[in-house]
C-alpha cells in the first residue's frame, strides 16, 4: 500500500493530523494482512485504486468525487472475515469512526459510508438503480471478473482459500451457485464505462468457470 497516496488523501479531506493519519495507516496495512485473507488482501485494493485512475481519466467530472470513492476503495474490505455476514457494516463504521474523530463534513461522511455498503452486492445490476457514483464503487469491486483468464483463474483459488474451512463437494455447489448469479444478471457493471471494457470478459470467465464447477471431479 502506497503511504504517500494515502496521506494524500487523508489532506485532500482536510485530515490535519500527521500522526493520526500514519496510525490509520498502520491500523489498514495491517488489516489486509491478515493470515487468513487470500483475495481480500493489498492487491485487491492496489487493483481498485489502478481501476479509479483509470475511470477518473476517462470522465471528466469525476475527480470531483474522487476523495469520497477512493477512501471508502480503501476500507471497503478492511474487516473481513470469511464467515462474517455485516463486514461491509464493519467496515464502514471503521471509516466513520476515523473521518469523523478528525474533523471531516458529515456530508463526506455519509457518502463513505453509502459507498461501502454498497459493495454488499444485494441489488441487482440494473443501470438505472443507485447513484453514478455507487456505480462506479461497485464496479470497481467487481471488475475482477473481467480480468484477464489467468488473474481470475489465480482470483478464484484466492477465494477458495479464504473458504478453506467448507468441504470441497460443499465448496463447489456454492461457489457455483455464486458465480451462476451474476451471469443471470441483464447487466453485471451497472456503468456504461465499465460495461464497455469488463461486460464481455466477465461472462467468459463466469461461463468457464461455472463450466468447470459443474463439471469437476467430487
């Protein structure tokens, strides 16, 4: 994790505090170096934040809400834990609790927080649902599935490691019944941004994947 891009940020929201910032630091470092994460690690945030540069020089007004979008990139996984079920509400409170102990509006705030929750993944993919920014929070999240063949053949092992605790005939049922979820979608990236470059790839990578699933050894 890039300590200078995070204290960058943390002045950009007007975060003063030097050591508070460091300390923060430290606490999220640490968080996605958990022994127990596999995927949800510091290259999953690394490749959301790559992804929010990108987006960022393809529209023009985005920066606009750039500090917003990429502090809640950088909790949005912060506790994770694979047999959790309100991670995402952990981790936006974890965001609130330092955004508000040093002094950012409430406005910034709430939309962190809006933005994390948001990668719950419970709403459909519908362009016409949420706000163009919570499109592009949960796009991001979600552009792994349109990522090369090989990252998303590593990322789903990455996953199956984080679930090591089910039992692989277990395992396989559901982690088809996932990736089957998203293929059932009318759209998987609810941005037309993110449509045009992962849309496509995603589905193939699902469809093999699925493919493979359905179709593996018990």
């Amino acid at each position: 994790m890039d300590a200078q891009r995070w204290e960058r940020l943390c002045k950009h929201l007007g975060i003063s505090s030097q050591s508070a910032l460091e300390k923060e630091f430290k606490h999220i470092s640490a968080a996605y170096g958990e022994p127990h994460r596999a995927y949800h690690t510091v290259q999953h945030i690394n490749e959301c934040l790559e992804l929010l540069d990108w987006a960022s020089a393809q529209v023009p007004d985005f920066v606009s809400h750039y500090p917003a979008l990429e502090i809640a990139l950088w909790y949005h996984d912060m506790v994770y834990l694979p047999q959790g079920s309100n991670n995402e509400r952990r981790s936006a409170d974890r965001a609130v609790a330092f955004l508000q102990a040093n002094g950012v509006t409430q406005t910034q705030v709430r939309l962190v927080e809006s933005l994390i929750m948001a990668t719950c993944h419970l709403i459909e993919s519908k362009p016409d649902e949420g706000t163009e920014l919570t499109h592009w929070m949960v796009d991001i999240d979600l552009a792994i599935l349109g990522a090369s063949p090989q990252r998303f053949i590593q990322y789903d092992k990455q996953i199956r490691q984080e679930y090591d605790w089910v039992a692989p005939t277990e395992y396989r049922t559901r982690r088809q019944k996932a990736l089957a979820q998203f293929l059932r979608r009318p759209v998987i990236y609810q941005s037309a941004l993110f449509r045009d470059r992962f849309e496509a790839k995603a589905r193939e990578n699902l469809e093999a994947m699925v493919s493979a699933y359905k179709f593996s050894s018990p």
